[in-house]
C-alpha cells in the first residue's frame, strides 16, 4: 500500500509532463505503429487493385530471392554502408573539433554570428540546397570549377562522375548539417565544471593538455549518446539528398537501398521487393542500434533509459 502511495503521488506530480507527452505519443501510434501492417508486403506478390486488406497471393521468401538476384544490389549496398559510414564518422569528428574551436573564442559576437552562419544550412530543404549546389559546380558555369579552372586544371563533372560524387555527396552532408551538431556539443561544454579547468591549469596543463583531460571527458555523455543515435542510421545513407543530386550517370557510385525502394515500388510498381527492402533495412537499423546502446551501457557505464 506504501509503494502504490507513493506512485500515486508521483503520477500526480508527473501529470503535466505525462499530458505534454501524449500528442506526441498519439501521432507516432497514428503514423508509425498502424502502418506496420504494411510489413505483410514484403511476403505477397501485391496487387495495388485489390488494396492493402484484399486477397493478395503470399509469395514466401519470393521477394527476398528477386532482391538479391538484381544484379546491381550488391553495388547498391556496398554504396549504401561507404557514404552513411563516412557520413556517421565525419558528422561525430567534425562537429566536435568546431565547437572546441568555437569554445576558446573569447569574442562573444564573432562567436554567435559563427553559429549562426554554420546554423543556417540546416534549415534548408534538400530540393533548395540540390539546386544550389548543381550551379555552384555545373562544370561550364558553376564559381567552383571557374575557379578550378583559372588555377590550371580542368573543370571536374562533381555531380556527372562516378570518381567524384560520392566524395560530394559526404562533403555536402556534413556541410549542411555540421553547425546543428556544434550547437549540440556546445550545450554540452556548457555544463562542464569550470572549476576543473583552474584546477588543471595549477597542475601545469596548457590548453591542449586541458582539452583532452577535461573537455573531452566531460562531453563524454552526449558524444555516447549521439553515437548510440547515429548507429541506427548505417543504411540510411540520405534519401533526399540523393534523390535531388543523381542521374543515370551515377547510379554506380550513387544509388543507394532507398532510391532502389523508390525505383522498384514507386516507379517500377513492385511493391513486394521495395517492401522487402525496406524490412531489411529497418531490421539492420534495429538491431544495430540495440547493439550499439548494449555496448554503450557495457563499456562506458551510460543508460538512456
């Protein structure tokens, strides 16, 4: 009776954050948890006419099979892992080091506009910043290759060559979203005990010592927890960003499990296979990030539940 008090008393206290929760809650019930249905898919040769809850001929493992026999799935794949890899490294490395740099500006002005103009990205639509970037390195008219090609060189096709457009790809990614994880990391310098750093500094510790022996250790909670997130996104390599900047001429280098769904299902309306992918892919995704959180709490003592 004690303890079944004592909740009561908590739920009530709890009550307001329970109530804010609850919209958020409903919608991914509504949008997420209903349409997993859907996964029915992947194991019919779906029929569009006959609608989702129709007589539909269940086909097994037939999907699966017509999958791997593509011949260009396993380039597709091996697209997929490079760029959402190098994405994952490079969107952990890079938003670290500009916050530490940002952190030792003392001038409180430059510093803000800094975030502000490495912020702003972010908030742009691939379908704008695709645009963008097709004039920015159009190999007849675009400032990049003008540039290229007054330093001697020859214009370089970035978004017409295999040997270049995965390395665009990356670089147009962390570009677009390096300056939301500085903000993030930044909050994290933010509750660092102050304290430790005259500490370290009467020990003798310069800047960089101090960096390595505080700063880092005290971010070491939100650089866990943003792995841990990150993880799951493996083969998730940008679908959007993708869709915008490709073309046949890439499809080598470029295409990816999601445009693959999207040429499959949407366009090529195989809706079996596409929904067969997306299964695959969303079972990785899982079970990665299930592994990724085991050995965050194993090795570096961090729970997020």
């Amino acid at each position: 009776m004690k303890n079944r008090a004592k909740w009561v008393r908590s739920m009530k206290k709890e009550l307001p954050l329970h109530l804010m929760l609850l919209p958020g809650v409903v919608l991914i019930f509504i949008f997420h948890y209903i349409p997993l249905y859907g996964i029915v898919i992947a194991f019919q040769d779906f029929k569009a006419s006959r609608g989702l809850f129709g007589q539909q001929e269940w086909v097994r493992l037939e999907n699966f099979r017509y999958l791997f026999s593509l011949p260009n799935t396993w380039s597709v794949i091996r697209n997929t892992v490079t760029i959402a890899c190098s994405k994952i490294v490079l969107s952990m490395i890079v938003p670290i080091f500009v916050a530490l740099m940002l952190n030792e500006m003392v001038h409180l002005r430059y510093k803000k506009a800094i975030q502000t103009v490495i912020y702003f990205p972010h908030f742009i639509s691939w379908v704008v910043l695709s645009g963008v970037l097709t004039s920015l390195l159009s190999p007849t008219s675009g400032i990049v290759n003008q540039l290229i090609q007054k330093l001697g060189f020859s214009p370089i096709y970035f978004l017409g060559d295999n040997q270049y457009f995965q390395g665009t790809v990356i670089a147009s990614s962390i570009w677009k979203e390096f300056g939301y994880g500085t903000i993030v990391y930044l909050a994290a310098l933010t509750g660092i005990d102050p304290t430790l750093y005259d500490a370290a500094a009467i020990d003798g510790a310069g800047r960089l010592k101090q960096t390595w022996h505080v700063t880092l250790p005290g971010m070491r909670t939100i650089i866990v927890l943003m792995m841990v997130l990150k993880l799951g996104d493996v083969l998730d390599a940008g679908f959007g960003q993708i869709l915008n900047l490709y073309s046949p001429v890439v499809y080598e280098s470029g295409d990816i499990l999601d445009t693959l769904i999207y040429r499959i299902g949407l366009t090529g309306g195989k809706y079996g296979p596409s929904a067969a992918a997306g299964l695959l892919k969303s079972l990785v995704s899982s079970t990665l990030i299930s592994v990724s959180y085991w050995v965050a709490y194993k090795f570096f003592d961090y729970k997020l539940f």
